[in-house]
C-alpha cells in the first residue's frame, strides 16, 4: 500500500525517528535519490510541496533524448554520457522508455542551421557508435526528399533536402517518477507529498532537520535528519534561501518550456520529428504522435514569474504555431485546434558548462560580459542598481566568440552537487535522462559524510541494474511481457485492448490492477478498467487529488482530453466516497480540477480571441 493512510504514517514516523537522509523536492532527482539511499538501507525520508512530479517532472517534452544537437557542436563527451545513461534507464525501467525513431528532415532555407545532407549522416553515424546500436534494427538511415514525403506529406515540400532517422526513445516523465518514488516506499523510505518545508532546524550553525507545513491540515512538524539534500529543481534557490544567516548567491536560471497537443487527424505526424524552426534563432522544435494526438513544442525563454504554476502565454502559442505552420503549411493549426496544452520550467544552471539539446555551445563567456556581471553585482550590494538590472545584465550575456548574447538555450543542462557551509547538500540541474547517474553521485557524498560524521557504513548498490516499481522483467522481452501480461487482464475480465494497453503502461505492476479487476465491481460510470486503474492509484499511488490522477498517474488530461469530460464526474463521485469528503470538499475538488482544465484547454486565450 501507498496511500492517503500509509502517507500519515509515514508522518508520524518521520517526527519519532531521526532519519539518516531527508530529500527535498519530489520530482525525477529526489525520486532518484530516495531509490538508491532506501536500497542502501538508509532510514530515509522525502517531502514534496505539491503531488510527485508536479513542479516539473511532469511537464518536459517526454523524451529520455540522446542529444544528437550537441553532435553539431562535437560535444563528442556529452553525447557519449548521454546515449549511455538513456540505456541505463531503459534497463531499469523498461516499461516506461520506449524506442521510437526519429526523423530530422533537413531544409535549405532561411532558417535551417542545424545540419545539411552530409554532416547529419556523420552525426547519426557517430551517434550509433557511441548509442552501440550499428547493426541492430535501429541503426540510422537517411531518406530522399519523396521519401519523406511519402512518409510525412504535411511537411513543407520547398527546400526539403532529405532527411536523417535516428534512435530516440519516448518517455512518460511522470510515471518515471512515481515508480521510483514507489520502490523506495517498497523499500521502506518515507515520501510523502503535498508537505512542503517552510524552514530548517539546527544545532549551532549545521542544519539537523526541517520544519515542514502539511499542506492537507496546516500543521508544522519537526523532521529530525543526519543530512539534508535539496533536489527541488528549479526552487532550489527558494530552499537555500531559507537559511536567513548568510547570504545565498543565485545557481537557478529557471526557463519556461510549452507544448501544444492537437488530434492527430490535423497534424498526421507518424513518428516523432525534430526540425529547425526557420526562425534564424538556432532552436529546435519537436512534433510527436501520441494515443491518437500530436503535441508539438517547445519554447524556451527565460522565466520569473510565479514557479507552482507557470502558464502558457498568447505569444507562447503565436511562436509554436508560427513554426508548426510554416513546417507543416497545410495543416494550418490554429488556437482552436488546441486540446491541451502544458508548461514547465526547466531547472537551468546559471552558467555556460554544457550544451541544450535545444542548442548552444560551451562558450564560456566573453570578458565584456564578465566584467559587466562583476560591475553589476558590486553596484547591486552598494544599492546602486536593482535586481532586475542585474537579471537583465546575466539575460543577455555574449559568449567567448562574441557571437551573440547566450540565449536561454544555451544555458547549461549540467548538474551541480555542493555542500552549502551550514551541511546542506545542494544537487541541482540536469535533466531526465540523466537523474539516475546524478542520484549516483550523490549517494556517493552522502555515504561519505554518514561515515566522516556518524561512523555509519551503507552498502553502495548497483543502481545500473536495479529495476523500479514496475520494470522487473528483462529489458529485451517487453513485447513478450506486454503479451503475457495481457492475457492475465483478459482473463480478468478486462478487453484485449484496455488488458493490453495497462500492460505496456504499468509494466509488471499491471499484474495488481488485474487482480483488482477480477475482485472489484465497476464504480458507477466507469469501465472496470478505469476503475482498477483508479483503485489501484488510490491504493498503490498516492493520488489524493482529481489531478494527481487525471495528469500525473494516466494520460487523461494531456492525450485523451475527448474522453475527460465522461470520466471527470465519475471519478471524482468515487474519490469523494474513497476519502469520505463532504459535499464542500467535493465541490472545492471539483473546482479546483475545472480549473486545471481550464488552464489546459487554454480557455481563456481562446475567449481572448473570439
């Protein structure tokens, strides 16, 4: 069990014992953290402010990429720890990262600076050795103009020069968080979400704990731990400020990303694409098919507005469509073709140590520019300037070529581990596909600091083979899981198509949600298998909430918005009865969904424009 009831005693459990570990920040880098230090037998805790995932896990383009764009710049190094570490991960969870080749068609036009004919096949060519996949099935290839056409006829015909395929994999990002969330629990870790740390707790100068606030009864609790680590994403400077006895310097550059989904009839994209956007500004643009839809994105600008719920703008949706429009001209996308949509903040390191998959370099910063920071902050401490002149100056920072100001994309995705002077572990950056190595390396310090401090020896497992919740079957048989699996569903009771679809989504935790079928009647409304996958997320996931269910645990809200309307009533009615809410709760509930999915369908812009 992983519920409502196991979270309150997991809260009282964490106020009785004095933890070895306590994570900050639920998403893919404390999930990460918690499986490997609760497998090591660490007595470990992790509170999250919102549900699993929610801040930013769940918003990313859902790919675990291999980075082929960092091959234009021969960032050999990056693309080789990439490809590498996006195997590992399919290793340990194998029903969640699926291959799905992808097409880079490429244009000689005004925009297109990304590869041409020749030097895409030297990139994918590189890029199979280092992803070992030469020789398989999934090696590279390259296609002429008619036959990318033939393939995708919706793309722009005029200046299309061909196209590379290559191997990428399709990720559902907030599932890859709430099974590894779900193996520490298996483990024994304690995690708990909607609990958000509102201070620390100290002896002398050294953090010992964390004040934490139940946002679910608005109770404080003291959270007693030998190390503190602060995995909290693109907040992670809003957790190092909470130390109020020096000061912080800044290591976030938080940027919004925005994807769009409209059905597949209107944008028929077979496979995923990565194309360059036309626009001279050296981005990338992704469109992908997904359960009958296509979403298409991302953007990337630099953000400093409210983090809990970044949202998508009118020019956010003008760039998309403008560069889905002219690559696919035919199709003619507009606001109203949009069922659903996300945004999410990307937790970027200020610096310049690493390439984006969305572009840049590893240009260091100009000398201009870095005498320019260092005028900017010294006039900032004497109050000559503001903090937003400073923010303006680090926005708009030129490379050592002198090329161009460093756009957000160019900002590094690499990752920072750090122990602030009062003992706070900092783990900071990155992105998806690199949360288990990231977690590696942390574990790494934290056995060393239990052992410097505490004299406490931790057996280091092997994080490379150690499945999570769910990816306990070989790797290289997931069809024939997905089949065998399926049979069980069937014989539950469940169709072939709704037995087959939980199979390949849950992997072997598929097996539970069949046996609930077999035992279960219907809740009013729903089909039984939406009502065993609803169980199961009350019982096994720790849905509290319509939204923890309705995004997070399935793909209701982003990739089948045209079933929602039907299940949105039945499924709250059966939490509502699930956790005993009275009629206030219920309707509070409800209006708090009807506003996330306003916020989806992009209610408000579409009435902007009528």
């Amino acid at each position: 069990m992983f519920s409502k009831k196991t979270r309150q005693a997991s809260i009282q459990a964490m106020q009785k014992e004095e933890l070895d570990l306590l994570i900050i920040g639920g998403g893919i880098t404390g999930a990460g953290v918690a499986v490997q230090a609760a497998a090591s037998g660490m007595k470990t805790g992790l509170i999250e402010m919102q549900d699993f995932a929610e801040g930013t896990s769940s918003r990313s383009t859902k790919l675990v990429h291999g980075g082929i764009r960092y091959l234009k710049n021969f960032d050999v190094e990056v693309v080789a720890d990439t490809v590498t570490e996006r195997a590992v991960v399919q290793q340990v969870a194998p029903h969640i990262p699926k291959p799905d080749p992808m097409l880079l068609p490429i244009y000689e036009d005004e925009g297109a600076t990304t590869f041409n004919m020749f030097s895409v096949k030297i990139a994918m060519d590189l890029y199979d050795r280092l992803a070992n996949v030469i020789g398989t099935k999934y090696e590279n290839y390259t296609l002429t103009p008619d036959e990318v056409l033939e393939r995708e006829p919706f793309l722009k015909k005029e200046g299309l020069l061909g196209a590379g395929v290559y191997l990428d994999f399709r990720n559902n990002d907030s599932r890859l968080v709430i099974d590894n969330i779900k193996k520490a629990a298996e483990d024994g870790a304690y995690l708990v979400s909607k609990m958000k740390a509102v201070g620390f707790l100290y002896e002398g100068n050294q953090i010992v704990g964390v004040k934490a606030r139940d946002l679910l009864t608005d109770e404080v609790v003291e959270i007693k731990a030998k190390v503190v680590i602060n995995t909290s994403g693109p907040w992670v400077d809003k957790v190092r400020n909470m130390n109020f006895s020096r000061a912080v310097v800044p290591k976030m550059r938080p940027t919004k990303g925005i994807h769009l989904v409209v059905d597949s009839k209107k944008l028929p994209v077979p496979q995923p694409t990565y194309f360059d956007t036309g626009k001279q500004d050296g981005r990338m643009v992704f469109a992908i098919p997904r359960e009958n839809k296509t979403y298409f994105g991302t953007t990337d600008t630099d953000y400093q507005g409210e983090y809990t719920d970044p949202k998508v703008t009118q020019e956010d949706v003008d760039y998309l469509l403008d560069v889905i429009n002219h690559r696919y001209p035919e199709a003619n996308i507009t606001l109203d073709d949009i069922e659903s949509s996300w945004a999410g903040l990307r937790p970027l390191l200020i610096g310049n140590s690493g390439s984006d998959y969305n572009g840049g370099d590893n240009g260091s910063i100009s000398d201009k520019s870095f005498n320019q920071v260092i005028d900017a902050v010294t006039q900032f401490k004497e109050n000559q300037v503001s903090r937003i002149e400073v923010e303006d100056v680090l926005n708009h920072l030129e490379n050592s070529r002198g090329e161009k100001d460093l756009a957000p994309s160019a900002i590094s995705r690499g990752s920072s581990l750090e122990i602030e002077p009062d003992g706070l572990v900092t783990l900071s950056g990155g992105k998806i596909t690199d949360y288990r190595k990231m977690s590696e390396g942390a574990l790494t310090l934290i056995r060393q600091l239990l052992q410097e401090k505490y004299d406490l020896t931790f057996k280091e497992i092997d994080s490379k083979t150690y499945a999570i919740s769910g990816g306990d079957f070989d790797p290289t048989k997931l069809e024939e899981t997905v089949e065998e699996l399926a049979k069980v569903g069937v014989e539950a009771g469940l169709s072939e198509e709704d037995a087959r679809y939980i199979a390949d989504f849950y992997g072997t935790n598929a097996k539970q949600i069949f046996g609930l079928a077999k035992e279960m009647t219907p809740y009013p409304g729903l089909s039984l298998a939406e009502s065993a996958r609803l169980r199961y997320g009350l019982e096994n996931e720790m849905v509290l909430t319509p939204g923890d269910y309705f995004i997070r645990r399935t793909n209701h809200m982003l990739f089948e918005r045209d079933q929602l309307d039907e299940l949105k009533q039945p499924v709250i009615d059966a939490m509502a009865t699930y956790f005993n809410w009275s009629q206030e709760e219920k309707e509070q509930e409800t209006s708090r969904f009807n506003q996330l999915v306003d916020e989806s369908d992009l209610r408000e812009l579409k009435e902007e424009n009528k």
